[in-house]
C-alpha cells in the first residue's frame, strides 16, 4: 500500500492535546503540540502584540476602516449562495476578506468588524454543501478545466485559509469543522485512482496545488495525518506528466524563469506552501529548491521598490519594463513575495528576509494602496499613472493582506531574545518561548529620520536585543541609556545587545538614514534613481506641476555633491532638465522628489528611473497629449488614452450593456486639428471593438473649454464588423483614422456603439490612444 494511503488511514489515531499557539505567520498560529518536525529560528508576534503608529499604524487603520469594514457583503457571498458566480474566480474574495480581516480584529477588538466576521464566516459556511463542497460552481462544471469553471481548488484554497484565520483569532468552531469537511472532500476527490489535481488548475496546474499551504496548516490544526498525507501526494504530483515539476526544476535550474510557465502569483504561493511542508516534515531537500527560487527573483527578477514580474510572469533576466503597458508588479505577487520571506524569516532568523520585507512593505505594498484606503492598484507602474480602482478583483482582495500582516513581523521572538526587524514607532507586548514578557516601545521618525528610541517596559532579567542592520545603513551608533555600547553584527545580519534589563532602559540608535544614487542598469541604463533609507524616490507631476508631462524630465547629478537635497519631510529637491515640445534647448528647472508611496495618488503621472538627459517631444506627437482625458463609463482597465502609448489601453467594461461609448481628449487651449487618430485597445472574448452595423464611429471636437460636442466626421477606416463577431485580423493597438477640414478645437471625442461578443447581456469597447494633429 503506498505511504499515502497509510497515511490516510490513520484518521484520528493521534490524540494530542492543543499546545500553545506559537504565533505563525497567519493563518498559521493553528499549531497543535508535536505537529512540527523542524523549528523555526524566529516566532512572529500576533497582531494584538504590537500597536503601530507612524506611517505604518496609518496605513493599518486606513486598511480597517475604509476597505475591510466597507467590504460589500453581498459581493464576497453572492457567488456561492447563487452558483454559479459571476466569475470564474469570483470565491475566492470572501476568504481573503476573512484572512485580512481576522487578523485586522486581533489587533483592534473592534466590536463592529468582529460581528462582520462572524456574519460573513455564518454565511459562508451556511452555503456548503454536505459533501463539503464550498465553491461557486454547479454540478457537472467541478474540479476541471472548463469554461468559465476552472478555478475551483484554487477558491476552495482561499476558502481554507479565511476559514481557519477566522478559526485562530475568533475562535469559532464551525469555521475550523467546515475547513475540515473541505479537506475530507479534496481527499475523497483527488489522487491516484481518482482525478488529477494538475487538471484541476490553470497556469499547468500551479492554480490547484497551491492548496498546499492551508493542507498543512490545516494537519498543524488538527494532528490529523491524512492531511500531511494529502500534502505529500500533492507535491508528488507536480512530477505527473503535465505537471508544473517545481521541485525538479529548480533543483535543475535554480531559476523561477524555468518553472512551469512562468506565472509568478501561483508559483510564490507554492513555494510558501513547500516552507509549510518543511516545517510540518523536517525534509530540509523541500527548502532547498525555495532558497533556490529566492535567489534568483532576488538577482534577477526584483524592482527596485520590492516587488516582480510583467504581464503576470517572471520575465528573462534583468527584463524590469516600468510603463503602465507592461502591467508589473501585480498586487497578488507583491503579497506573495511578502508572505514568502515572512516564511524564511521564521525559517532562518536572517536580516535578509527582513531587508526584502522592509523594501517590498515601504515601496510597492504601500505604493500599490491609496493613503485613503479605499482602493488598490492591480499593477503598479514605475512610470505612469497608478490605476487605483476599488472595483473587485484578486488585487483588490489581496492588498489588505499584506497590510494586515504588517503589525506581526515589526518584532520577532526567539529563545531568550527580542528581535527588531523593522523601525517604526509601535508598543509591543511579547511572550518569548517558555515564558517571561517582553514589553517595549519605540519611538521614531523613521524612516525620514535616523533617530529611534527603544524603551524597556518589561523584560526579564537578560535577554538579548536583536537590531536588524539594514544594507544600505551608512553606519549604526547605539547608545543604551545615554552611554556609547559596540554593536557588532553577526552572519545572520544583526547587531545584539546582551544584558540585564530594567524598566526604563532605553536604547538610542542612529541609523544613519540618508541619501543615495541608484545607477540604472539592462533596460535603464543611462538613468538613475534615488533612495532615502529605505524608500525609493521618484518625480510626481503633481509636485512638478510645469514640467507635463514627467517623462521629459531629467535630474542632474552634479559630480561629488549630492545628487538632491531634502527640504521637509519625505520631499526633496534637484536640479533638473527639461525638454517642451517647443523648446529649442532643454531649460534647467528644479525638480521635486517624493517617496513612490506618496507618489501618484491623485492620478498624476509618476517617475523612479530619471533620465540623466532630458527626453525631448516626439515629432509626431498629438496635439493633445498628456492633456485631460475622460470615457463614457470608467471600465476595469485604467491605462490612458493620450500618453503616447497605445498599450496603456482602457476598456468601458462594467458588466452592464449601453447605447453608446465615447472616449475624449482635451487641452486649455485651442490647437489646429485637421486629423485625428485611434487606435483600438485590444479585443476579448465577450468585446473591446466597436459595433459598426449602425454605422461606423463618429468623430467630434469641443472647440471651446466646457463647450458643446460636434461631430465633425466618421472614422470610416474602422473595419466593417457586428455585436459577436470582432473585426477580422485586427491588432492590439491598430491605428484608424479620419481627415477633415481643419478646424480649431481644445479636444476630440470618438463615439461609437459597443460589442458584446459571446456575452449578449453586456457590450464594452477598447481604447489604446486618441491623438490629434494638424492637417
């Protein structure tokens, strides 16, 4: 019989009582006594242990108070109470909820969003079948590849890791039992002699074996060994033919590049789940291949402001594209990545993990949501507009993750030891190992600032003091109750203070924060950019508001001083370069630099790598561009219609079918307008063209600022097509356009009927780029 149908067998013949919870990175924290082979070198605090303040504590309560509470019930559930959903992945944003917002109670005990919890949780379950089913799909359309019903062990994943989060921190027994009866069924359903888990996944199955990680912790919950056995066949499987062969592959080929096919949310979530298995195992050759995976995203793969990938994917070496057509660094993956070092950090107790979580937290997680709350961007460019949106989507649900695990990995605990992994003001109440309270608090203005004071509460009486010493510090000074101390810092990348305690010790640091230049290399060579500590700076039109647009700006980096200087706090200025469409000879202007997570956020354009020459205006720029823009319905693609780059394209989709779609450009000022040029978004399956059996789309111009539409011409080279079917080999970002009789104008509009393809309830159209030009 194989190991695993042992294994299966042994349901319940372990009886072992619930030990304490070492806090885990959530969801874990589940762990019964003797469910972990391999001990972690650090333990992360729960969210009720530290209290944040600062820049993080108001990015936290802007998460709780704008999104999660706000979160639309009826949304999250809809989905299951009325197989099937609207969507094919629709399930899965009730668990992230209930993961973010379980974690988001334990640290504020606010009354309102724990009975928004147990709601939601009451009506989640209420919705499982009694086999265990808890997905959004019907009978007939389960546990493969279909049409529109293809993600269906993917949500039931996201489904065990709200359940049993839920479980950790409220306590409630139903969401525990209806995780297990999701586990029942995934035994019962997949394995040898029944289906396979790789053709219950996209991405070559990496979607479905992802359920690796809630497996395990699912086995921490319950000593239940089937779901360790579970576990075990799923990563056997990835080396079934049509297999991702994760483990395999990077044993091969160390690169994440080489894995599958390359899609990179799916696969940092199989990796997080190969640190679960290694703990619950001890098999240190399940780590090896993870380590493996984070060198190479590391060297090869990692923007600068912390996060990966484009179009999705991990890309060739050093292939970093920063324009809002290259859609990078999703939410998703940002989370992930998140998630995955918090994993090492447990695992190693190494300051690099926390180096990747510093820069990925300040940067890209903070950089993707709005300072309000209210909104995320599904990708993040590092040059162009953030496309903040709060319509649902697996960014959306995944954003107020990574916030909400912020408050757990500010402080780790070890055997006799406090570790500080990151700077931030916050109070900590801790519990090391075996007993004895640690209570701290620390006050700073990091990181705008060097200073940070950490003050003993509470302490036993020796313990050590762990200082994470960051990469880029220009040097650590400590003081520990006003008297200069040595810090050395040891291979694993902090600095330790090993002493006898008192309430009322306090520990002074200067971090030495300051300024440094970034040599662009690969695809920025000949650029730079800039860092303050650990933030990543870049130019805002918003801050620049006479240099529209940012992209032909440049900074002047003066040989031996610095290359900008601060002048408040989190804003800085430099001597810059820039090109006008008219302009003979670039002009020297100041340049104002802010954080990128401050950057952006009322919908201006936004740079990081800064040319060292200025970019002049193209020759055949529109006459319009980079000016106003607006579309008849906002869509869910946020790409712009006159920034000279027809990949930056936006869609009208919003689920609802109308009359007529429009999409406008305008300027202040009149221009001579005799031709103007669109050009198409992109086509999809249910539409993105525009209907021409009612003829073809007109063009119109507003000659005055706020003054009438009127049409002026037909873009008659726009190909003949109808609702369903689209027009025949068109391009993503084919161009059509339309001459007149010049005229003056300070803007044009295009107006045309929307397709619905094979979806008759809607119709949506695409644009990539409307320009103007004389005649």
């Amino acid at each position: 019989m194989r190991i695993w149908r042992v294994a299966l067998a042994l349901a319940g013949a372990l009886s072992i009582l619930v030990g304490r919870a070492i806090a885990q990175q959530p969801p874990g924290g589940l762990a019964r006594a003797g469910t972990a082979a391999a001990a972690d070198r650090m333990s992360l605090a729960a969210p009720r242990a530290v209290k944040l303040g600062g820049l993080l504590g108001d990015r936290f309560a802007a998460n709780a108070t704008n999104r999660l509470a706000r979160v639309n019930e009826q949304e999250l559930l809809d989905g299951f109470r009325h197989r099937p959903g609207a969507q094919a992945w629709i399930g899965e944003h009730v668990g992230k909820w209930l993961h973010a917002a379980s974690l988001t109670w334990d640290r504020t005990r606010d009354p309102a969003l724990r009975t928004k919890i147990d709601r939601v949780a009451g009506a989640l379950i209420a919705t499982q079948e009694p086999g265990g089913y808890l997905g959004t799909y019907v009978p007939g359309k389960r546990w493969g590849l279909y049409p529109d019903a293809d993600w269906d062990v993917w949500v039931h994943k996201y489904d065990l890791i709200g359940l049993l989060t839920c479980y950790q921190y409220t306590r409630n027994p139903a969401a525990l039992a209806a995780a297990r009866r999701i586990g029942d069924l995934l035994i019962a359903t997949f394995g040898p002699g029944r289906r396979s888990l790789n053709g219950a996944g996209k991405h070559v199955g990496m979607a479905a074996t992802s359920v690796l990680e809630p497996m395990v912790l699912l086995y921490r919950a319950t000593a239940d060994r089937r779901y360790l056995g579970f576990a075990r066949y799923l990563v056997g499987a990835w080396d079934e033919p049509g297999g991702a062969a994760i483990l395999s592959s990077l044993r091969r080929y160390g690169s994440v590049r080489r894995v599958a096919n390359g899609k990179a949310y799916e696969m940092l979530s199989n990796l997080c789940g190969l640190c679960e298995l290694y703990r619950a195992t001890g098999d240190r050759t399940l780590l090896a291949p993870v380590l493996a995976a984070w060198r190479d995203i590391v060297a090869n793969r990692l923007y600068i402001t912390g996060s990966g990938s484009s179009h999705e994917h991990w890309q060739t070496d050093h292939d970093l594209p920063n324009a809002e057509g290259d859609r990078i660094c999703e939410t998703c993956v940002t989370v992930t990545w998140l998630q995955l070092n918090l994993q090492l950090l447990r695992i190693t107790g190494e300051a690099r993990y926390a180096d990747q979580l510093e820069r990925t937290a300040l940067n890209h997680l903070l950089g993707a949501q709005k300072p309000s709350g209210d909104a995320w961007c599904y990708y993040t460019p590092l040059e162009g507009r953030k496309p903040y949106r709060a319509s649902v989507s697996c960014c959306l649900s995944s954003g107020p993750r990574g916030v909400a695990l912020l408050p757990t990995f500010v402080y780790g605990v070890e055997p006799g030891a406090i570790a500080v992994n990151l700077y931030a003001p916050s109070r900590a109440d801790l519990t090391l190992p075996g007993g004895g309270r640690v209570a701290l608090r620390q006050t700073t203005g990091y990181p705008y600032v060097s200073a940070s004071r950490i003050e003993v509460e509470r302490a036993p009486a020796a313990i050590t003091l762990r200082l994470r010493v960051p990469p880029w510090l220009r040097g650590l000074r400590v003081r520990v109750n006003g008297r200069p101390v040595a810090a050395p810092v040891g291979a694993d990348g902090y600095a330790a203070l090993k002493r006898r305690w008192r309430a009322g010790d306090r520990v002074d640091l200067d971090l030495g924060v300051g300024l440094r230049l970034v040599k662009g290399e690969h695809g920025n060579a000949g650029r730079v950019a800039l860092e303050w500590g650990p933030l990543v700076l870049a130019a805002d039109e918003a801050h620049n508001r006479g240099l529209r647009p940012i992209t032909r700006a440049a900074i002047r980096v003066p040989a031996g001083r610095p290359a900008a200087t601060r002048v408040a706090r989190g804003v800085f200025t430099a001597r810059g370069l820039w090109q006008g469409g008219g302009d003979a000879r670039p002009r020297e202007t100041p340049l104002t630099l802010v954080p990128f997570l401050d950057a952006g956020v009322d919908g201006s354009r936004v740079e990081v790598w800064l040319r060292t020459q200025p970019s002049p205006a193209p020759t055949n720029a529109s006459l319009l561009a980079f000016g106003h823009e607006a579309r008849s319905r906002p869509g869910n693609q946020f790409g712009s219609l006159c920034d000279e780059d027809p990949a930056t394209f936006c869609v009208t989709f919003d689920g609802t079918r109308q009359g007529e779609d429009w999409y406008a450009v305008w300027a202040s000022a009149p221009v001579r307008i005799g031709r103007v040029r669109f050009c198409h978004g992109q086509v999809f399956h249910d539409g993105g063209w525009f209907d021409t059996t009612a003829g073809k789309p007109r063009i119109e111009v507003r000659r005055t600022p706020g003054g009438p539409w009127e049409p002026i011409a037909l873009l008659v080279s726009y190909p003949e097509c109808g609702p369903r079917n689209p027009p025949v080999g068109i391009r993503d970002g084919e161009a059509f356009e339309a001459r007149f009789a010049p005229v003056s104008a300070v803007g044009v509009r295009v107006v045309g009927y929307p397709a619905c393809g094979d979806n008759p309830g809607q119709a949506f159209s695409s644009c990539g780029e409307l320009q103007a030009f004389a005649r």
